[in-house]
C-alpha cells in the first residue's frame, strides 16, 4: 500500500500561476520529505526538501509546507513557467532507514 | 557533486536474452545503492537494495533470480535482468546513498524495451 497520499493526479496552470501539490502520509517515524521532479526518459532529481520540525521551507519559486500535526505537506511553485512541466513525485522517508516513499506523482503543465 | 550515472540510457534486447545495467557514483562512495523500477505515467517502485559488499535486500515480490543484483566496488552497482520478457520492459533507475544523505541522487534511468 502506498505510505504517501499524493493529489491532484495532473494539474494545469497558466503561465505566472501557482502550481499547488498535496501530499498526506500516516507513518509518524517519517522524519524526511522531499520533493522530485521528473521529466520525461530522466530519472528524478531534488527539488527541495524538509524535515518535521520546519512549518515551511522556500526555495526560489518552490515552498513546501508542512503540517505536522494533520501529517500533510504541501508543494506550491510560484510563477509557474512552461520550463516547469514536468512530473512532481513527493517522498518520504526514515532517515536511518534510506528507503524512500513515494507519492504517485503529480504532471504538471504550464500554458504559456 | 553527488552524481550518480547509468548506462545505458537506453537498450533494446530479444526475448530470453540477457541485459546488463550499470549504476556508477562518480564522486563519492556509495556504500547503499538502490533500484528502482517505473511504468508509464506511474511512481517508482523499489525493487532492491544494495550494499557493497553484501548480498542485495529484494522487495516483496520481486524475484532476485530475474534480476540479480551485484554491488561489488562503492562506486559500481549493476542491475542484470535475466531471460528477459517483453513484460520485462521498463523504465529502470538506480540511486546512491552519498556520505552526505539526504538526500538520494537518482541517475538518468535505462528505458528496456524487450521484443
């Protein structure tokens, strides 16, 4: 069963719109999450991550949030740009444990 | 730094045949790679863990004599999928575990295609 609750499926949003992606979990030992993003024939690459103990991390256009208590996080992209179309996978993960979590991704596509 | 590279990107092989996949760390150790496995539009799958050095850890239901798993330098993992079906054919990518984790670093992926 997948540990990691991800929604929308796909999302579009025009340019210079934000791009929100959701993600719940239920293992409450999870103490790392980060976010990939993929494009088509490519293997996932960071993004941006964060741990518990931070409500909410940004990194240039990409903020996550984080909600410890209702075990959710959030991505938002800023000023979404067709550069930014691609699939966006978050994750979760014990970190002594190495093994990540995944969601089951979210497609985004930015309209020029 | 941290990257991790596979080869090949791409490979296209007969049924029954056999297919060699290569996961490398270019600038750090990797004492843990990991596989993984992706289908059209779906997340990835975790297939097996590997540590150098050891035998590798399977997933539930993956069979380890389909795909064996040899993890024998801290830069060197390679995946090969044996007697190979076109159900066989899928997106796989590897990770390594740098010194420095989290995070993961994922190499580029090797699309199978099994006719």
């Amino acid at each position: 069963q997948q540990q990691v609750k991800q929604s929308p499926q796909s999302l579009i949003v025009q340019k210079g719109g934000i791009s929100i992606i959701n993600c719940a979990y239920e293992n409450t030992a999870f103490d790392y999450f980060p976010w990939y993003q993929q494009f088509p024939g490519k293997g996932p690459a960071l993004l941006i991550a964060i741990r518990p103990d931070v409500s909410e991390k940004k990194e240039g256009r990409f903020t996550i949030s984080f909600n410890k208590s209702a075990k959710q996080f959030s991505l938002h992209i800023m000023d979404s740009q067709p550069g930014d179309s691609a699939t966006y996978f978050c994750a979760a993960t014990v970190t002594n444990d190495y093994k990540l979590s995944f969601g089951a991704g979210t497609t985004v596509t930015v309209r020029a | 730094g941290a990257v991790v590279s596979q080869h090949p990107s791409r490979v296209i092989c007969k049924s029954g045949t056999s297919v060699k996949i290569e996961c490398r760390s270019l600038d750090f150790q990797a004492t843990t790679m990991f596989w993984y496995r992706q289908f059209p539009k779906q997340s990835l799958m975790l297939m097996a863990t590997s540590n150098e050095g050891s035998k590798a850890t399977y997933e539930q239901g993956v069979e380890k004599d389909k795909f064996l798993i040899n993890h024998a330098s801290l830069t060197l993992s390679t995946l090969t999928v044996t007697s190979a079906h076109p159900e066989d054919s899928s997106f796989y990518i590897c990770s390594a575990r740098a010194p420095r984790y989290p995070p993961l670093h994922f190499g580029n992926g090797t699309r199978l295609t099994v006719t």
